[in-house]
C-alpha cells in the first residue's frame, strides 16, 4: 500500500480456505496475507494455501515460490489500456508514478507483454454490484431481518447497512442471469 508500506496478496478464489473467516460474497470471498514485504506474503501463503477439509470451495492445487527464481523467466502481463488512460489522463504527476513503476519492473529484467482484458459492457459493469448485494444481503439476513440494521453507525448511501437493504431486494432472476453473465466474462478473460 502506497500510505502504509503494507503489502498484501489476494489470491485466487479457493486458493485459501475460509473456514472461520465471516462471510460477506460467497461467491467471491478470499483470504490472503497482509504483510511488510512481498517474500513475506509468499511465506504466508506457502502456510495457508490448499484444503483443509473445512472449506469445500479450497483447491488442492500446488504453490511453488522460489525466492531465486529469475524475474525474467516469468511471464508478466500489464493492462496497457489502464496504462494507456492514465498516461493520457489529465494528471501527469501520476503517470510519472505509473511510469516509474513500469521502468523499475523493466529494470528488474521483467519482459512486460502488454494483455487485453475483455471489453466493458453494461452487463460487466453491473455485475460486481448484483452480486455483492444479493450474497451480502443473504449472509446478513438475520441482521436485516431483526431490524437491528437501524443500530448500526453508518447509514449513508454506500454503506453496508444499505448494501444489504438494496440486496434483499434483488430478483433471484437477475441474479442467475448476473451468474451467466460472470460465466461469459470468466471465459472472456
């Protein structure tokens, strides 16, 4: 993190177990490590990663970390459009960031390959906020449902007691479709 010096890794869904961890987005939840460095959160994974008997949703799919390996023998990919519309975007003192991040990468012996992520659609677009809702909604039922939401501190447009309102609201309808609709963009991607 750019204001905390923290580095933190999101895995892959079902790379970690959630066993025990409170559930937000079925569908969407993940555990990884929040630590000082990169090598840290690779030796954090190495530990969590892989089923545990406890979390169905878990792959037992290996992970293999060498902190010697030759950064020029990966394959790293960069979304050269993000890139490309930050560059030219009106705010050249964050395109010298972005820039200087790419030539430290580079000099690093990375050959970056430039990637196309799939084209924005209304469709996409709607999609993250269908599927937070509804599954937020869903994992706070009880809480909606006991009225107790009126209790809680934030009650702004946004904020999770209305996320959860505006969720239990969705029609199980749109939601599948939004399910198809993830399908498609998975397969895209």
């Amino acid at each position: 993190c750019v204001r905390t010096g923290v580095t933190g890794l999101r895995p892959t869904y079902g790379r970690v177990s959630r066993r025990g961890a409170m559930a937000l987005v079925w569908t969407m939840d993940k555990i990884g490590p929040m630590c000082r460095g990169v090598e840290d959160c690779a030796m954090v994974l190495h530990s969590i990663f892989g089923p545990d008997g406890l979390d169905r949703t878990a792959a037992d799919a290996p992970f293999r970390w060498n902190p010697a390996s030759k950064l020029s023998e990966l394959k790293i990919g960069f979304d050269s459009a993000a890139f490309d519309a930050i560059k030219n975007g009106n705010d050249p003192a964050r395109w010298k960031v972005y820039e200087a991040v790419l030539a430290a990468i580079r000099a690093l012996g990375v050959d970056l390959k430039p990637i196309a992520l799939p084209k924005s659609s209304p469709e996409y677009q709607a999609l993250t906020s269908i599927v937070i809702n509804s599954e937020s909604a869903a994992s706070f039922q009880k809480l909606t449902e006991s009225g107790k939401l009126n209790d809680l501190a934030q009650q702004r447009e946004g904020s999770w007691p209305n996320t959860f309102r505006v969720g239990s609201t969705i029609p199980a309808a749109d939601y599948l479709r939004a399910m198809r609709v993830r399908r498609r963009l998975q397969d895209e991607m």
